[in-house]
C-alpha cells in the first residue's frame, strides 16, 4: 500500500461489547479486497478475532490492526474490544489514530462502554462518524438511538441517512435499505453478492416525507456552518452538494459535529457508504496538528534547563520519529506497532529510544493484516503511517523511537490503575524462573497487567483491569507459555500495633562451659507517631556507670531491632511503636554478646505477647463513578463493606463520590459495581492509610 499522505486514513473501529465493531471490519476487509471471504463472529472465524481467546469468547480482547485501500484512500484500521477490562486496548490505539468510527447498536443505543470510548476519543480529540448498526434486529430504533448520541454523549450527531423500515421481518416493516439524504435516493443491497452490489432506486413514496424532514435537518445544520452558505440556504432552501461535504468535513476535524449512518452489517447493509465517509469527513495525518514533545536530553543554557517544546510535522523530509503504541509477541521477535509522525522509518536503521536513551534496531518492517502480514517492500514507512517492527528489544507500550541527533520526547500513553489483584504461584519450584520472565514478557505487553513480588507473603500478586482480564492472561500462561500456575486471593497486608506502653525487665544468667553468662535490661514498648513505622531509641548516657561498651551496645541495639521487624503477636510488621532501653546491668567478665542477645530477645518477646496490641488494616482510597439512577444501591453496597463516602459532586450527569474502604472489603467489587449499575459505573483506587481493624480479625487470628 503506497498512497500520498492526504490519502492516508488511520482511523479505529470503537464501540461497547456486542455492538457489531468486529463485524463491521470483516465487512470492510470484504468490500475494499483485503479480504476473499467474510467471518462470522460466533463460528469464530473472523479475521481480526484471529487469537483463539477471542475465537472461543466470540469477543475481541486484543486490538487487531489491519491495512486496506479504498477508492483511492489507503486505510489503516484498528479493531478494538468493547469489554471494560481490556479498555487499555482502546486507550493506546486512541492515542495514535486520527480519527474514528464508532459503531452503536440501535436495540440497545448508547451502552456503558459507548460513554467511556466516546470520553476517550474526546480526551485525544479524536473526530469520528457514528454507524448506528443492528437496524435489522427486533427493537431497533434509529431515532431512540440517535437521540441517545445527543443526549447521553453531550454530542451532535448530523443523520447523513435514515433507514428504510426498522427491526427483522416479523414487525412487519422490516429493515430493507437505507436513504441518502444528500442525493435523496434509496440504496438497497444485494444479499446474493453479500452487499458488494446495490441498487439505487428512488425514495419509497412511503419514506418521502420522512426522507424530507431529515434532510431538511442536515441542510439547517451545514448552513449554520457558513454565513454565505447560509444566505444561499435562505434564497434557494438548498445547497450545492459539494459544500455539504466541504463544510461537514470541517465540522467533523474540528469535532463539532458527527456525520452519523445506519445499516446492518451482518446482512451487507450500509457498510460501503461509512467507508465512502472516512475518506470524506475523517482526517488526513495533515489535518492534525503537529505532534509536539519536549528534549530528552535538555541543554542547560544560561539559567534553568531547557525544556521548550519540540513539534513535528508529518513530512518525510523532518528527522523521524514515531510512537511504540503496542507490542506483540512473536516467534520471530516482539512485534511493535509504531506510528511514525515525521521523517522516514528505515529498515536497517538504528534510532533513539528517547526513554531509555539508549538506541535500538529497525531490521524489518511490516504491513500488518491481523495475524498475517507482508513486508514492506521499500524498506521504509513515510510520515502518517503505521507499521510493525521487529528489532526492537527494550521497547515498551508509549516509547518514543526518534532519530539520534534529533532527539524528541512525545507524550506517552497513560492508562487506568488495575482494579483487580490475585495471587500466582508455579505448580513446581523449577518453574518459578520461567513464571518471572513470563510474567515480564506479559507486562512489557500489556501495560495494565503489573506483577509485583510480595515479599511478606512470599507471594507474586499480579493484578488487572477485571477478573475476565486475568482470566485471559492466565490462559495465555498456559496455552503460550506452556506454564502452569496456581491463583490464589492475595492476604492483605496488615500491620500490628500497641494501644499503652509496657514495660519488661529480664535478668539472663546462666552457667556455661566457658564461664557464667550475665545481662540485665529493662525496655519499654509504647504508641509512637513519628516519620518512621518503628522507632528504637537508648535512654543510656555514654558516661554512665552503667554504660556499655561501645561493640555491646552496638550488639544490643541491632538485636532489638532486628527482633522489632521480626513482626507482632500474629507475626505482621509493627507500626505506629517504639521501643526504649530503660535500664541495663553488666558484670565484667560475664557479659558478652550471647549474654546481650538472650537478654534482649526475651525482653522484646515479652514486651509484645503481654502488650495489648491492636491490628491495623490499609485503607484505600476510591473514587466512585456513577449515572445517578445507581447511586442508591451503589452507596448501600458500599455501606455493606463498611466503606464511607466522604464527598459526592457532580460531573455532567455522573455522581463521583470520593470513598474509604478497608482493602479486606474490595475482593471481586469491579465484579460487584458492574452487576449493580449494568456495566455503567467505575472505580478507582490507591493506598490512602492504615486504620484499627474490627477487632473479630485479631481473635480469628490468634485462634
């Protein structure tokens, strides 16, 4: 594929699960050639469904890119799943495309994950059309739908279409075809030939009306756009074809309106005419603004160090520089997709990684079909386009890979915190080499999969965006990676304290081989609120008669500290304490080290068993978003894991609530608040402090 870079069109296929996303690109693939045969979603047979994951799901969990020409339109699309858990997925791919399609299904209009695509495309000022699909399925609703878009969305969505009957062929007034309301004629497909044929007819008189209104719409909505179009609208009550596209494509760069389709794209219905629309309204890689990012290696000047910010234009002959937005495994090597936003992305060549700030290799490159792709034959990727690399090895999900002496720092991709936790162990101790880099190969894949060793546990904790996220991730260690793990829920990680101070004196004396043995001290353990969790002080003056010699003191002072992080009466750490020597006595020729040590490790262990201790558990703390009409069951829910709202304001027509709740209360709540607000809320969550636990958690513990 070879087109100039007004021609180029990157663009994704965005929507809420179900609402036909991956149907609508087998289609395209279909129409524009890239494609000899047309999948089917539930037989798993579908192009960019192409992982047998998604195959056995019948959903799409990993964004699939895929390469196609159009008219005179070189096409680079990515697929990208509609369930909330693999959201990342549309995260990275937003940040490098230029413009959008999303697709609704008009039985149930605008889902859940529709809203938060449509904020993601707004986050990265993404343009976008709307294909309203599923126009043939029982309780389809055009205008339900599109009414929904302006609503629910805060859009403005423009009907470039409006259909021809609605629903399947038991309502009587079936879904059939779809009008143009620019040249006011009817379009009906040919199943036999699978939509690649249709015929254009008249308006049914039936429609006309209907045809009419709508149109007069779309003409009010353009004139709006153009003073001088909108005199001539007010003369004639028409305008010339050729503004209508002019000034919709304006609207649509800026973002001001949504050109917006309708059709069936499991029944061929209505899919030429959205690509016919991307190569119309969606912008060029010229139609976006210059990327811009600041010097990964700043010269300081005559003052502060220059951080001034750098722009790139997408022309070839700018130093190169392009944005890793995805990595891939592959037998070959990591496969990373790279958007090259200026200059000439060379095979052979080597760049810099501006992260890093150490190079890497360009060796091959690749257009990209799903799970098959093609070398580039002229060894280079211009400007505006996207590709696949191999060569790369310390690469990650947002780096910037620029040319040595021209060094830049773009933006990286920022993604959700994980809201979901497990614990993962091998089923055999010669694999837990293999489950470390396995789990590091999964991270530098998946930038919302974090594993993290805990070490009091002596557990790895891996945590995601959702049970079904962890789910898949689990699967792959076994299918790809040939390892098997055992999950287990991660403990929480309390922590002990103690409510009054105590204090403990021991006397150690003891007959031994070498001589008697002989210590006396005297501690106190009490509450502390200080900078640090445990605190261990002398209350012993150097000149005193009493004082110890200096080693002895030394040995004293690690023995006890070394006893304090040794944990409370269950065993978890302490915090919040502080242990003070009091008082000590020593006799020469009897006190040595083992005398100090016994000593100490008996005051310390009697100090904690007798001290009323108390167990603190962390708190996190959460941000709740929700639609108002959940809030209710969402609070009681809330209440029900001892949690407290603290704040609740307002964003649109979103509740946010700002919570606290004990960690211990959170296992399986992403489950939870989906089941409770039909998928419509989210949360977010971070460490905020620890707290007394109920004190049923202590006794439970200590049996």
């Amino acid at each position: 594929m070879s087109a100039s870079i007004e021609k180029i069109r990157n663009i994704g296929i965005i929507a809420h699960i179900d609402a036909g996303k991956t149907t609508t690109s087998e289609r395209i693939l279909f129409y524009t050639g890239a494609s000899h045969r047309m999948g089917n979603v539930d037989e798993g047979t579908t192009i960019t469904d192409f992982d047998e994951e998604e195959a056995r799901r019948g959903i799409t969990i990993y964004s699939a890119a895929i390469s196609c020409e159009w008219k005179d339109y070189a096409i680079n699309i990515i697929d990208t799943p509609g369930h909330v858990d693999f959201t990342a997925e549309v995260e990275r791919s937003l940040r490098v495309l230029d413009g959008a399609v999303v697709v609704f299904s008009a039985m149930e209009g605008v889902e859940a994950q529709s809203e938060t695509v449509w904020r993601q495309a707004d986050k990265y000022h993404v343009p976008r059309i709307c294909f309203i699909n599923k126009m043939d399925r029982i309780g389809a609703s055009f205008l339900r739908t599109f009414q929904e878009i302006e609503r629910r969305l805060v859009a403005k969505p423009v009907a470039m279409q409006v259909p021809i009957g609605e629903g399947s062929a038991s309502t009587g007034d079936p879904f059939q075809g779809v009008i143009d309301l620019i040249t006011m004629k009817a379009l009906y497909y040919d199943l036999d030939t699978k939509g690649a044929n249709f015929e254009v007819r008249e308006i049914p008189d039936a429609y006309l009306e209907l045809a009419q209104e709508w149109r007069g719409k779309l003409l009010e909505t353009v004139a709006e756009l153009d003073d001088q179009v909108l005199e001539q609208y007010y003369e004639t009550e028409d305008i010339a074809e050729e503004d209508i596209h002019r000034l919709l494509r304006e609207a649509t760069l800026r973002g001001d309106l949504q050109p917006t389709f309708c059709g069936s794209s499991l029944n061929y219905i209505g899919v030429q005419p959205v690509l016919d629309a991307v190569g119309t309204y969606l912008p060029s890689p010229l139609d976006r603004p210059p990327v811009e990012g600041t010097n990964p290696q700043p010269v300081k000047k005559r003052g502060p160090v220059s951080d001034a910010v750098i722009s790139r234009s997408p022309v070839i002959d700018e130093p190169v520089c392009g944005l890793v937005f995805k990595i891939q495994t592959d037998k070959h090597g990591d496969l990373c997709f790279i958007r090259v936003y200026s200059g000439q992305l060379k095979s052979g060549s080597r760049l810099l990684n501006a992260r890093t700030g150490k190079k890497e290799l360009i060796s091959q490159l690749w257009r990209v079909h799903a799970d098959s792709r093609e070398k580039v034959e002229t060894d280079c990727i211009d400007a505006g386009d996207i590709a696949g690399v191999i060569g790369p090895k310390e690469a990650a999900t947002g780096d910037t890979l620029c040319d040595i002496k021209h060094p830049i720092l773009l933006e990286s991709i920022s993604f959700p915190e994980t809201v979901i936790s497990m614990a993962v162990e091998p089923e055999s101790s010669a694999d837990r080499k293999k489950l470390e880099e396995t789990l590091q190969k999964l991270s530098r894949q998946d930038p919302t999969f974090k594993a993290v060793p805990n070490e009091e546990t002596g557990q790895t904790i891996v945590s995601g965006m959702g049970e079904l996220h962890l789910e898949v991730l689990r699967n792959r260690m076994q299918t790809e990676f040939n390892l098997s793990v055992r999950v287990h829920k991660p403990r929480v990680s309390y922590r002990e304290t103690v409510l009054a101070a105590i204090e403990k004196e021991v006397e150690f004396s003891r007959p031994s081989a070498n001589g008697d043995l002989y210590f006396k001290v005297k501690l106190r353990l009490e509450p502390f609120k200080g900078e640090t969790p445990l605190s261990i002080v002398s209350q012993l003056k150097p000149d005193a008669p009493e004082a110890l010699d200096p080693a002895l003191q030394s040995v004293m002072m690690e023995t006890l500290k070394m006893g304090a992080e040794g944990g409370g009466q269950v065993g978890f750490p302490l915090m919040n304490v502080q242990f003070v020597v009091l008082s000590v006595a020593s006799r020469d020729g009897e006190t040595n080290e083992v005398a100090v040590e016994a000593a100490v490790s008996e005051a310390l262990h009697a100090c904690i068993m007798d001290a009323k201790m108390q167990l603190l558990e962390p708190i996190m703390k959460m941000e709740v978003v929700t639609p108002d009409e959940f809030r209710g069951n969402i609070q009681a829910d809330l209440s029900s894991r001892h949690a407290a709202v603290h704040n609740t304001e307002w964003r649109s027509d979103l509740c946010v609530m700002e919570v606290e709740s004990p960690l211990s209360q959170l296992f399986g709540y992403s489950t939870q608040i989906r089941s409770l607000s039909q998928g419509r809320a989210s949360f977010s969550m971070q460490p905020l402090k620890y707290a007394p636990a109920p004190p049923g958690v202590l006794k439970e513990m200590i049996g």
